[in-house]
C-alpha cells in the first residue's frame, strides 16, 4: 500500500524475551504471530491501515485463521498509545456495522503493544520468498473464498467503509 515503509513478521503478546517460531507456534508463549507496519502519516492514515486489516482476517473466527489454528494465530491489533487505541476501537466499531453483526461478535482483540520481537529471516516476505507453496496454501486453507463470504465485494480492500 502506498505509504507503507516497511512490513517486519513477528511475534507480540507474550512474556517469553526473544521468542522463536517453534516456540511461538508450540503454544504457552502468549505470543500471537503480529507483523509490525512502519507507515508514512502523510500518505496513509492509520485508520485507513485498520481497515485493510479488517478486510484480510476472518473477524469472526477467535480460534486462529483459516488453516492456522491456535493461541499463537488468534487475531489481535497491538495499539501504540491511547490514539491508535481510540481509532482501533473505532475500526471495530465500523467492522461489526459493515458485517451488521454486534461488536460482541468480532473475535479480534485489542491490546496495548509490550513489546514486538521480530520473527526469524525466513519468515520475513514469506510469501514473495515462497510464492508457489504459499498460493498452495492459501488455496486450500480456502482464504480468499473465507474472506470473500465475510466481506464480499469488499474482502482485501482498504476502502472507506
């Protein structure tokens, strides 16, 4: 997305320093796998970022996302500071209306940031790294058909609701 300076793969909401993938993914970290999103204000807003996030999960779904099942897959948006947590609360807000379900509905957690570890080098652009197994796997985990029956017309956009 235009304004965005840098994606990092990794890992937030645990107690575990430095944690790694085999341990994440093992369970009892209380990390979920997070990517951190370095952005440029002045060419994309924060709440505009939220919305493509929204639009690429399954908000339904707590348990983990389409194939990836588990603790460490669940969806969260780690806030930085009381704005980011005001807009984030605000995007739930306008994700249950645009789903019309109740916000009580919506799977994805809120939290403040403690801390982000990032992830090992081969899990960094996994997907450009990995394009054919990756479009295997998202092929049969069934992650666009999941999004589309969400999201409709509407699923991987940024768009404003």
């Amino acid at each position: 997305m235009n304004g965005v300076l840098e994606v990092v793969s990794g890992y937030s909401g645990g107690d575990l320093a430095n944690p790694t993938y085999a341990q994440v993914s093992a369970g009892g970290t209380g990390h979920q796998e997070a990517v951190q999103v370095r952005f440029d204000p002045a060419q994309i807003s924060y709440p505009t970022l939220l919305r493509a996030y929204w639009r690429n999960v399954d908000p339904l779904d707590g348990a983990g996302q389409f194939c990836d099942r588990g603790d460490s897959y669940r969806p969260v948006i780690f806030t930085s500071g009381g704005d980011q947590q005001a807009q984030a609360e605000a995007s739930q807000e306008s994700a249950a209306q645009a789903l019309t379900v109740e916000v009580s509905a919506l799977q994805v957690a809120i939290r403040p940031l403690q801390r982000f570890w990032p992830a090992e080098a081969y899990h960094q652009n996994y997907a450009d790294q990995n394009g054919t197994s990756y479009g295997y796997y998202r092929w049969a985990c069934g992650r666009d058909r999941r999004l589309r029956a969400v999201w409709g017309d509407q699923a991987r956009a940024a768009d404003p609701w």
